[in-house]
C-alpha cells in the first residue's frame, strides 16, 4: 500500500508544478500599478498649490472593491492630503480601469506649502505606486500683479513618451512631452518650439506647426504627430518607419531653431527601446511606469483606444 501511496503522491506534485509553470507561462498576473500620464496630467492650481483628482487609470485592476486612496505626504510619510476613490471599470479593457473620487467628494487636494512630496495612491494599506515632486512658492515682484503663485518640479521636466494605436500598424507615431518657460534662455519669450527625430545623428521627421510655451508651469503637448519629408510623397512617422532602423534615435525639442533637450533610445532587432521602468516585472512596483494606456481624452475617436507607450527620458548630454 505505502508502494502505492507514494508514486500517486509523486505524480500529483509534478502535475502542480506543470501547472504552476504553465500559469506564470501563459496567464501571469501583475500586481495593480497607476498609469503615470494620468498622474503628471491632473489639474494643478498654481494660487493654492492644489489638485484635482479626476480619473487616474490603474493598470492590472484588482478583481474587488477595496477601498482606495490618493495621498500626498511628505517623504517621512506624514500625510498632508488625501481623497478616497472608488473604481470604475473600463468595458472591452479588462486590464485597465479608473479611480473617481469617491461619492460626495470633490477630488481636490490643497497642499499650499513649499517642499518635498509624495504623490501615491494606496489599495487598502498597500501603495502601489508613488511618484515625488516638489512644489516652491514664488512671490510677484510686480506691483501691478501682487501675490503668489506654486510652481511644480519633478518628472515634468526629464520625462516623455511616443504613443501609437495598439490595433492600426499603419497608425501615426505621437510625440508627448510637458515644457515650461523655465527651460528657455533668459530673455526668450513666446519662442516658437518644434520637435525634430534624429536617426543616428540624421533628420528624418520634424513636427508640423510649432507650438508657443508661455506659462511657468508645465504644459503637456500630447499627441504631436511627426512628418517625414519623403520622396516621391511626403509621409507622417509610423512606428514601423523606426523599428526598421538600427542605432541611436533622438527627439529633440527646439525653441526659435536651438535645442532646448533631447530624448535618446535605441532601435535593435526590429524594436525601439523604452524606459527600463516599463518592464512588467520592473521593481520596485511602486516605481513602474506602465507601457500602454487608454486614451479616454482622445475627442477625435468615437470609442476609447488602447496605446503603446514608449517613455523616454531627457538626456543629460
């Protein structure tokens, strides 16, 4: 009989490990994250150095309703504000879903103060992700214009990414980026500002129509499509344009015709690099930087759509 007991038993641990190994395979899970765009995006309110909370997108949901909430504390973990959230699902996109402020509350948060912070978002006791910034007072020195304002500071200034239609091979690649007039020379004002893509140190696309920063505070550009001056017809960039390439790629934005900063990434074997953040199993998780999104903001679609994203950051040299 024990003869007999124990192959059985030897057989049943091998199976579950089979199993096992087929499920990290073919249906690993991850544990739920904040898609960052729908961070560095929420309304800001220079007068209070305040926030609104208004939809941010999390990325592998969970299944249930715990309770969730969006913080802002101080890099010990004092607390300074908070709003609770309640999820909402996205129907066709059962990896996505969005966190609303809970009923009957407004979703803002006032921080009104200079320093270091912590904006995370919490599932139960869990922070599942966190992002830093620092918010400085400024005083007007003009008598006509008195008061103070907040000016933000953090991934605002060295983050951007390329975003494209997940279902459309023929879709149009998209520069996103966020400017401030912080980041221009001392006496340019209202410059013209262009985005240029260099292979291996080469032109080969430019934005279409500059755009004018005149705001302190970072503005986001989304969505600029790249043209490429091809022969026999003019074409926009598409991600397959890039991915047939080899070597160094560089965005690089311009104000009046002189480089403001430059993203760098590479192609290899058919495929353009992101952030190593955006890996799936990237840790720690708090940290992760999802590598698509939906675009629930896009008025010229009639449904909402599901975008890669290829973050990028600015290059210190």
């Amino acid at each position: 009989m024990r003869n007999t007991i124990r192959p059985a038993r030897n057989l049943f641990v091998v199976v579950l490990l089979l199993l096992t190994c087929m499920r990290i395979a073919f249906g690993q899970t991850y544990p739920p994250a904040i898609e960052h765009e729908s961070l560095m995006t929420m309304r800001f309110y220079e007068a209070t150095g305040g926030f609104l909370v208004e939809g941010l997108e999390v990325v592998f949901p969970p299944t249930g309703n715990e309770p969730a909430t969006f913080m802002i504390t101080k890099p010990g973990g004092e607390v300074v504000a908070e709003v609770p959230l309640r999820i909402e699902r996205l129907e066709h996109f059962p990896s996505f879903a969005l966190f609303r402020p809970a009923a009957g509350n407004p979703g803002t948060v006032r921080v009104g103060q200079s320093g270091d912070f912590v904006m995370a978002v919490k599932i139960g006791n869990d922070t599942i992700t966190r992002l830093p910034f620092t918010l400085k007072e400024q005083v007007s020195s003009d008598p006509f214009k008195p008061g103070k304002t907040f000016v933000r500071e953090g991934p605002w200034r060295d983050l951007a990414f390329l975003s494209v239609l997940t279902d459309d091979p023929n879709a149009h690649l998209q520069f996103n980026w966020w400017m401030s007039t912080v980041e221009l020379p001392a006496g340019m004002l209202r410059p013209k500002v262009t985005v240029h893509v260099l292979a291996n140190g080469k032109e080969i696309a430019a934005s279409r129509g500059p755009v004018v920063p005149d705001t302190v505070d970072w503005y986001f550009y989304e969505r600029r499509e790249l043209y490429m001056p091809t022969l026999p017809k003019n074409r926009w960039l598409t991600l397959a344009d890039l991915t047939k390439l080899n070597g160094e790629i560089a965005l690089v934005v311009k104000a009046n015709g002189q480089p403001i900063k430059t993203y760098k990434t590479q192609v290899a074997g058919g495929q353009l690099k992101g952030l190593e953040q955006s890996r799936l199993g990237f840790e720690p998780r708090t940290s992760f930087i999802s590598p698509r999104y939906v675009d629930t903001t896009d008025r010229s679609r009639s449904t909402y759509s599901m975008r890669e994203m290829f973050w990028l950051r600015k290059s210190q040299n």
